[in-house]
C-alpha cells in the first residue's frame, strides 16, 4: 500500500505497528484525603503496615540523613522565629504576628533547599557509597535475549523536524551500542491539527527508510480518542504491546538520548531486580535564546547540586520525571494505573503531574525508584522564553496542586508524601511571598511615622537569606573549578562572569514569577480551565505585541504605584524598587531574553557557556542538525508543509479575526493603565510619606531582593517547564477545518 498520502485513518495499523499483544492496565480509586486519613490512622493503631516494607541496605542510611535534613530546617525555622518573635508578642498587632509566621515558613523553604545543595556538593566531591551510580555499571556482561525494551515518545502537535530529527540520532547512537537488537522504537501520537497526522505518517516512513534495517524496529502508532493526555497515550501503548516488553524508555518529544546512556540503563536495571523506575537527570541544549541558555546554565553549574542532593537523602525513594528514564513494564502496569482524583473544580479530574503519582505507586509496589545523575548522554530543551516558561508552569502548577490531594493516600511511602508537599508548596511560595509583602507594604501605606534603624535581628536575617540563596550558585562554581572543568566553561573568569549574569536574570525574573505563580494558584484552587499546550521545540522570538499582552497589565500597574510614590515622597520609592523594577521591565527583559541573536552572540564571546555547547556529543550534534532540516514530504503540493514558519498567534489566525485580537489585547493594556490611575487617585497623598517598621522593612527587602525558589525546574518542585499555544501550520481553510472537526469527532 502507498503511504506517501495516506491518512492514518485509512492505514491499516499491521503496517505502522507490530501485532498486539494485549495486557490489562486497571486504575484503582483513591480514598481521598479524610478516607486515606482514617484508614493510616487506623493501621497505626492495629500496628499494620500499609506501605511494603524495603529490606534494603541503604534505608538505614537515608533515614538518617532524612533526620539530619529535617533537623537543619526546623533549626532554621526556628532561629527565624526567635529572631522575629518580639518582646511583647502579647501586644503585637495580628498583622504583624501573620508575617512574622509566614517569614518563619519561607525562610524554612530557602533553607531546604540550600541544604539540599550542600549535601549535592558534598556527594559529588567524595561519592555516595549508597547511591545507585553509573560508575558501578558492568557493560561487558551479555544481556538476558528476553529483556527487550521499548522506546516509547508520546508527541501532540510537534514540531516534526526537531522530533523525528532528535530520534533519528537517538536510534543511529543506540545502532552502536552491542544491546541495539534489544530495543523497538514507538511513535505515540496523539496530534490533532489538520494535516499534522499525515505529515508525521509521512516523516515515519521517510525515518524508516534512512534507517535501513534498523527502521523495521521503528513503529507509528496515532490514537483517534485521545485521553488522559500523555499519560493516556502510555497507558494505551502498555495495553496494545506492554506484555512484550520487559522494560520500557519514556522520551519528551524535545528528548535525545545517546546508545551507551541506553544501554547502561538497560543493564542496571538488569543489575538491580528490585529497581521499578530509573530516572537520569537530562541536561538542556539545542535552543541559544539568552534566556534557554541561561536556565541550561545554571542547570549545568547549579542544578546538578540539587540534583545530587536529593539522589543523597531520597536514595531508592526518589523522583520520576515522566522522561529520559527507564521503567518496569509488569508492575507498572499492574500498580501504576491513574484514576480519576474525584470531586469538581481544578484540582480534580485526570491527574496532570502523573510522573510523581506514578513514582509513588511504583514504590508502594515494593520496587524502588532512583535518581541517577551520573548518566552521561541524557538531554533535553528548554523553554526558549520566559512567556513558555510560564505556561509550562501553569500546567505543572495545577497537576502539584493536584497531586497534594494524595498525601493522604494509604501506601505511600513518607518521602513521596513530603515530594506531594514540596511539589506544591513550590507554587504556593509565589502567594506566600505575594502576602507578606502586602502584610509589610500596607502597614507602610499606613503610617506616617519615622523610619527606624534596622535592627540587628533584621540584619541578620537578611544575611542569612542571602547566603542561602547565593551559596548554591557559589559551590556549582567551586565544584566545577574543583574538578577542573572550566575550560568547558569558557575558562574560570567567564565561568564566574557568566554565573553573576545568570543570578541578575534570575532576580530580575522573580518578581515576575512570583506574580505568574500566584495567578496560576488563583486560577487551579477556583476551577478555571486550563490550556493544555506543548512547549516550543525550538528558538522563538516572543513580539511586543505578545509580551505587552503578558506583561503589560502588572507593569503598568506598578508604573501607577511607583508614580504615586515618587509624587508622594521620592525619598522613599525605593523601597518598592526591588519589586517595581522588574515588572516595569518585564516586558523589554523578555523580549530581550527570547533573542536567540543575543543568545548566540554570548555564546561566540564564551558566556553562559555549557560543555554540551563547547564540546558538543555526537548524539547532540546530528539531532540538531537533523531538527534544522524539515524532513522530506513525498507530494509538497498535496501535503501541508511540515515545519511552517513560527509565526506569532495573531498572524496564524485567519485575517478577519486579527484586528478584535488586537482591540482586545489593547484593551487589557488600557485597563490596567486605568486601574492604576484610579487606585493612584483613590489613595490619600499622605501615605507616600509613611514607613515600616525597622524589622519588617528590612525583610521586605529580603523578599523584594531574593531569587524566586521555582528558578530551578524540578528541584524541591520542580519549575522550573505565560506561554500561548504557537501555531505549528499554516491558517487552514474552512474545509480542511470541518475536515478536522470531522476526523477529531471519530
């Protein structure tokens, strides 16, 4: 049958995908925070245990450093509130009671997180005896003929060339490897844009052809239901072909991985029996706007401390990612099934932050899951800008808010209740933050009183939080001199320069997030409707146009407040500087840092530098070379082109409809600027001349000056994937769109 043309509706699927070989996949129901409740209540008093117990060598150990983390934080904790607690704690006001207990708490959440850095640092310098590593893995054993695995990539409406380019080097570095004859590969679809499903039928067979005998391992499968999203679509392939199977390789569609990083996990999953779940730690590239590579970056340099920090006290407890990582097909399928979490509103209906649902459940299974980070050969893109950034954290912020419904849940293991938590309090910071800002700036709007000295308890404080925010960068820069690597890094002096750059971004960027993550948490708790869309795949510049629609509304309401200020009183606007200055410039900071030019001109002088782009693997360099090149179509006047110019969302919209897009988004400017002005004139002149206290003042700027903790995706809650939905085609006339409607309904 010829397939240049074809519909996947209309190919038979013996040609595109191998017999089935059917299995059962059955979610469980949850019992709900007050059930599950009731029921660990009640095993504890029967003394029963609900979660299987692990025998293992290393639980020993993670206890203890488990105690010693949470020991170091409630001290933290404490010491903040001994600090702030005042002398007469029975006259304070309860304003000031409420911040000094919400400081208490976020000054806690900073200090896990340095901890966790710190106990990173101190593995990678002298190795972790109980951890899982790569180092131990034994490469010249043959392997078991009866473990073959499966390559799985789930894909929605990609970018074509950037997906089957970076699986193309994937399958030609796995064809190297002596395991290669142990791997199949599956394309799991799930797009739906008019057109998308024949080009990508199209680049399968294109793929199939170059990769020679190795293409008859390379399956296409499209699903016309399309449910529970990515999840869905692998719980689909488990019930078609899992039983053939004995391991399984979830891919992103952005996702590369090299043969040897295969096959190691291949081989220590073979060496570990009890293992369920084996997650590498992918490292960014393949994107040179200023603001990918400043998030690869600090990744490379700071994030693997974090990294290796939580691999050291979670162990065989540990994170999946829902990618880049090796799974057990038979008890996945048995025990990691999702149901539906009950109720209504936002935090319920299908699970959306599957990945640590599934950690959990494979753990309560009695199968481990670990971290390993010294898997070379794993990687990944990042969001190209702050806007996609966003959106991919309002996602991930509803599935974390979601998924701390289950902390309750009778089974799981405590550590996967505490990443429930973290999860979502790394979204809950962002108002927290917001409230004790206004808890100390409304006072300060209050009243006219002098301004006092800081005292020496604020003082202190502010130079804790500091240090603990900057000791993370300060240690990923010593390791990598430690070990030698600067020169992977543009050398020692544009190693520091380009880590100094990274930290400015960072600040100017969190009052940014801390606004975004506030309105996402807003928007989750009551019930809006989320956009479900993919990253971008590749370098985008964000227009002005989009950024003012972003951006525009917080800017132009702290324009209205700072200008107030400077009439009231200019000597004290720059109290708020910290916070204002970045959401003035919100909009020009990310149009700036979603120039790939800028990106690339730094690249040429060595900042922001990365051993992934300095000495760039093979398996890397052939994605993107293959990702820049649209893949062939057999009939260009009968397909729609592949990989259409990036256009912005107002020029991919039909051209009756640009100019009410426009009115609209210029409306939300004018709004805010109004709102502004009538909350400027609103408010009496004599606040401008009004103060804060000495402590609360100078933890206010503590806040207004720190890093936003959702800087770095993934860690203690991971990031740290607001973005719109890019058009990947061409405006599509009104009968191919009843066409898709049509195809969409089956």
């Amino acid at each position: 049958m010829d397939l240049r043309n074809a519909s996947p509706l209309s190919v038979p699927r013996a040609s595109t995908a191998p017999a089935l070989l059917r299995g059962a996949m059955t979610p469980r129901a949850w019992h709900g925070f007050w059930a599950g409740l009731a029921v660990a209540l009640l095993a504890a008093l029967v003394g029963r245990r609900n979660a299987t117990r692990l025998d293992a060598p290393w639980r020993a150990a993670a206890g203890r450093r488990r105690a010693l983390l949470l020991a170091l934080v409630a001290g933290c904790a404490a010491l903040a509130t001994w600090l702030l607690v005042p002398e007469n704690i029975a006259d304070a006001p309860p304003a000031q009671i409420a911040q000094d207990a919400l400081f208490a708490l976020l000054f806690a959440w900073i200090a896990a997180g340095c901890i966790t850095a710190v106990m990173g640092w101190r593995s990678l310098q002298r190795g972790d005896p109980h951890g899982l590593s790569a180092r131990d893995l034994d490469r010249q054993t043959p392997l078991d003929p009866a473990a073959r695995t499966a390559i799985v990539m789930p894909i929605c409406n990609e970018d074509i060339a950037t997906v089957f380019g970076g699986l193309r080097a994937t399958i030609e570095s796995l064809q190297a490897a002596p395991d290669a004859a142990l791997f199949d590969v599956f394309i799991l679809s799930d797009s739906h844009r008019a057109g998308l499903p024949e080009a990508e039928l199209a680049a399968w067979r294109e793929l199939r052809a170059a990769l020679g005998e190795a293409g008859e391992r390379v399956h296409y499968r499209w699903r016309r239901r399309r449910t529970k999203r990515k999840a869905g679509n692998v719980m689909d392939f488990c019930r078609r072909w899992g039983r053939a199977y004995r391991y399984m390789v979830v891919l992103d569609a952005d996702s590369v991985m090299s043969g040897e990083a295969l096959s190691g996990l291949l081989r220590m999953m073979e060496a570990h029996p009890r293992a369920g779940i084996l997650q590498t730690a992918p490292r960014a590239g393949g994107i040179d706007t200023l603001h990918a590579r400043a998030q690869a970056f600090t990744g490379r340099v700071t994030g693997r401390l974090f990294c290796a920090g939580l691999a050291y006290w979670q162990l065989g407890e540990s994170h999946y990612w829902g990618h880049n990582a090796i799974l057990r097909v038979e008890p996945f399928m048995r025990h990691c099934a999702l149901a539906k979490l009950p109720g209504r509103g936002g935090l319920a209906g299908e699970i959306l932050s599957h990945d640590f649902v599934e950690a959990a459940l494979m753990r309560r299974a009695g199968y481990e899951v670990w971290l390993v980070g010294d898997l070379d050969g794993s990687y990944e893109q990042q969001p190209p800008h702050l806007a996609d950034e966003l959106q991919r954290d309002r996602r991930w912020c509803q599935g974390n808010l979601q998924n701390a419904r289950l902390i309750a849940e009778p089974g799981f293991a405590g550590v996967h209740r505490a990443m429930f938590l973290t999860g979502a309090l790394s979204y809950l910071a962002s108002p927290l933050w917001l409230a004790f800002v206004l808890l100390g700036a409304l006072p300060w709007l209050a009243d006219a009183s002098a301004t006092a000295a800081p005292s020496g308890a604020a003082l202190a404080l502010w130079t804790a939080t500091l240090a603990m925010l900057f000791l993370p960068r300060l240690l990923g820069v010593l390791l990598v001199l430690q070990e030698g690597e600067q020169r992977a890094y543009g050398g020692a002096w544009r190693l520091a320069g380009s880590a100094a750059l990274e930290a400015v971004l960072s600040a100017l960027q969190a009052p940014v997030r801390m606004v975004a993550h506030s309105l996402f948490v807003l928007g989750a708790l009551t019930g809006l409707k989320l956009q479900w869309t993919s990253p971008s795949r590749e370098a985008q510049d964000i227009g002005w146009r989009d950024a003012c629609a972003r951006f525009g509304v917080a800017g132009a309401l702290m324009a209205g407040l700072f200008a107030w200020l400077l009439a009231g009183r200019p000597t004290q606007a720059w109290r708020i500087a910290p916070l204002a200055l970045p959401l003035l410039l919100a909009v020009p900071l990310s149009v700036a840092t979603s120039r790939a030019r800028i990106g690339q001109a730094l690249r040429r002088r060595g900042w922001l530098l990365t051993p992934e782009e300095s000495q760039t693997p093979p398996v890397l360099r052939a994605a993107w070379h293959a990702g820049s090149m649209p893949p062939a179509l057999p009939d260009a006047a009968q397909q729609p082109p592949v990989q259409a110019p990036r256009v912005s969302a107002v020029a991919a919209l039909p051209m009756r409809r640009r100019p009410a897009l426009a009115l609209a988004r210029r409306a939300m400017v004018a709004a805010g600027v109004g709102a502004a002005a009538l909350t400027a004139a609103a408010l009496p002149t004599g606040m401008g001349d009004s103060a804060l206290t000495a402590n609360h003042l100078e933890l206010q700027r503590i806040v207004l000056m720190a890093s936003s903790p959702a800087a770095a995706p993934r860690v203690l809650g991971p990031a740290p994937r607001l973005q719109r939905a890019k058009a990947a085609l061409r405006p599509v006339p009104e009968p191919a769109r009843a066409a898709a409607a049509a195809t969409a309904a089956i």
